[in-house]
C-alpha cells in the first residue's frame, strides 16, 4: 500500500491524462451509443439488423483506418496527438445530434468509434505501456479508471435524463464535456514523462531480446493465438450492451432495472483491473492470460439461463470480473512479448482487430434475433466460445512464455 501511494504521488501529474481519454472516449464506446437505440431506430425506423448492420459498417470502417492511424502514436506527443482526436470526437458527437437521415448514420458511426473506442483508448493504452515499466501493470489499471468511472454513471444519467431532454440535446453536452478535456490535457502534458528507468535505453525489448516490429509480430505465431482473445470480450460484451433493450424486453423487465445493474459491473470492474495491474507487476502476463477469461464462460451461461434480475447481477460480476483485467493485462501483453519500440504499431493492429470484434458482435446477434435465433440461445453459444478461447491462449503461452526475458 506504501509503495502504491508513493507510485501515485510521484506519477499522477501522468496518470491523469491516461484516465482523461479514457473517460472521454466512453462517447465512441458502444455502451453509450447503445443506449441511444431505441431512439435511433425509432427515428429512422429501423429493424435491428438495419441498426446492428449500419452500426457494424460504420465501426469496421474505424478498424480499418485504425490500422493506419495507430502508428501515429509513435510519431506524435500525447498532448499533441490527444488534442486532434478530441477534436474530431466533438465533431462526431455533434453530427450525431444534426444527423437527420439514415444514410449518414455510417458516417457518424465511423467518427464517433474511430475517434473515441479506437484513438483516445489507443493513446492511452501506448503513452502508459511506454512511460512505465516496472509498474506498468498499475499505470495501465490506474488509466482505465476513466473507462469504469464513464460505464458508472453515463448510464444512469443518460436514462434519467431522456425523460426531460431530447437524445439528440444529450449529444451536444457530450460534446461540450469533450471539448473541455482539450485544454485539460494540454495543461496536464505541459512536460510529458520520461521515466527513469528508461534513461539509458529509451525502449524496451521483447521475445528473444528484440524490438518487434509490427510486420514481425503479425508474422508470428503468437499474435494470432491471440486473436481469438481479443475478439471474444470485444465483439460479446459489446453485443451484451448493444443489445441491452432487446435482452430486458425478452426478460419482461423495465430498461432502467437493467441498467440500475451496470455500476455492479463497473465496480467489479475496477477491482478486478486494480487486482490486475498489481498481478502483472508481479507475475508477468503470461501466467495470467490462460485465465482470465473463464468468468465469461460462467457470465453468458448466467445471461441466457436467468428468470430475475438476481442471475444478471451475478452474471455481471463475473463479465466485470474479465472485463476489469482484460484492459491492463491485454496492453501489458503486448509490451512484455513485443517490445515497446514499436509498441504504438503493434498495438494498433491489436486495436483493430479488438474494433473488428465490437463491430461483428452487435450485427451477428441482431441478425440472428431477427431468423428467430433469440439472445438466451445465443448466449450459450458464446460460453462455449470463451471456454475454447482460454484451452487456445494456454497453448499458447506454454508455447511462447519462455521467450521473454526474466522478470526482475
């Protein structure tokens, strides 16, 4: 506890920023965007595949371009980079709010996913896994503390405030909070971090003693063993909120008792993402990822089985239990195996592939409710998915651990 206090007192001038983004970019995150669907679709009367397809296409388009856009991250300064991508969020959030024809809702899709899921969290994620080492693991548990805080109360809040305002006037103050965080994080980045222990040599190396590129990485075997653990939480879990209105009408309850739920899993959340950071400071990440995502399997089996509100309470404990840890553990991944020269490269092709997954997710089960294929039978099919996901990445692992250097 000592050394955690001393950690935050010395770095938090630099723990901020990384917890700023991540909360702003809760505005491009699909459990903001989904709980605006029943609006939308009324709106532009839309079934929901039109809306799970058009949300898809405009979130695809973002992977895409993350692709690209990542590696701008080891190029540009936080504060620099940060700013730009604010920009464009305020943009999407205020095209969102004058969008009046469903044509245009691919577009709006594209910004708000690329600027706020793909770029703020990508920023984050990279300036954290570059700026500390030892403590890696706690600067990238602290940093997603944005994310929790933004799951924690913009549900609430935007549910309270429909009954007395317009969906699209909560879409103007959206952009106003964001436009605020600009000259926040310039002030906050005035003198970014170098830390210490990365005086002499600026980067450090990954399996095998080698700073991977990303043609490298995307060449080795273990980048793809992983890919099925990026896609699992992100295209599922994102599908479990996208599909928040549907899933309470098939349980026979009110919006707002589901929603009244999800501080229990933010809160679940965030200690498990704390337990983490602490964890891969110690342990590394390889004994961890086998693991971690097993409460899902357990998560969904509850989703698709439950009659009252108590089974979702439990089972959003455990979905919170992964998703708290799969924030730290999956970035710090990338930096203990490949390296952090390169890191923003990497990450961003990883960032891609984890978009892919949110955009697939939400157009797979909205179709599938639309054949007939109700989300409790989906929800089994995505237990056994998580439980063959876990047997592939401890292969992996056990292939691929020994390769990295000796935890100090």
């Amino acid at each position: 506890m000592t050394d955690t206090l001393a950690f935050l007192r010395q770095n938090l001038r630099w723990l901020i920023p990384g917890m700023l983004l991540t909360f702003l970019s809760c505005f491009g995150q699909t459990f903001f965007i989904s709980l605006f669907a029943g609006e939308i679709r009324a709106a532009y009367d839309l079934s929901h595949s039109a809306w799970g397809n058009i949300y898809a296409t405009g979130t695809l388009a973002s992977a895409v371009l993350m692709v690209w856009a990542g590696v701008l991250t080891d190029h540009f300064r936080v504060r620099s980079l940060g700013a730009v991508v604010l920009a464009l969020l305020i943009a999407a959030c205020l095209a969102m709010a004058g969008a009046h024809a469903a044509w245009t809702l691919p577009f709006v899709i594209f910004a708000l996913r690329f600027s706020g899921q793909g770029m703020l969290s990508h920023i984050a994620v990279v300036a954290m896994a570059r700026w500390f080492v030892a403590t890696r693991g706690r600067a990238l548990a602290i940093a997603g503390l944005g994310f929790s805080f933004g799951e924690a109360i913009l549900p609430i809040a935007v549910v309270s405030v429909l009954s007395a305002e317009t969906w699209r006037s909560i879409w103007i103050i959206a952009a106003c909070v964001v436009f605020a965080g600009i000259p926040t994080l310039i002030w906050l980045l005035n003198q970014e971090r170098t830390p210490k222990s990365m005086a002499a040599s600026q980067h450090v190396a990954g399996m095998g003693g080698l700073h991977w590129t990303r043609r490298a990485a995307l060449s080795h075997g273990l980048f793809w063993v992983m890919v099925p653990a990026l896609i699992g939480p992100s295209a599922f879990n994102t599908a479990f909120f996208f599909q928040q209105v549907p899933f309470a009408e098939i349980k026979g309850w009110q919006h707002f008792e589901l929603v009244a739920f999800f501080p229990v899993f933010t809160l679940t959340g965030i200690l498990a993402m704390l337990v983490a950071g602490w964890a891969i400071d110690r342990f590394g990440t390889a004994k961890l990822l086998p693991w971690f995502q097993l409460p899902l399997v357990a998560a969904f089996v509850l989703f698709s089985v439950a009659n009252s509100v108590l089974g979702v309470f439990f089972g959003l404990i455990l979905m919170g239990l992964t998703a708290g840890a799969n924030g730290p553990l999956v970035s710090a991944f990338w930096a203990e195996f490949y390296g952090t020269r390169h890191i923003g490269a990497i990450k961003s092709a990883a960032a891609a592939v984890m978009v892919l997954g949110s955009a697939i997710g939400p157009a797979i089960t909205g179709t599938l409710i639309d054949l007939g294929v109700g989300l409790e039978q989906q929800y089994i099919g995505v237990a056994l998915y998580f439980l063959i996901v876990c047997a592939i990445v401890g292969a992996g692992m056990a292939r691929y651990a020994a390769t990295i250097a000796p935890r100090t």
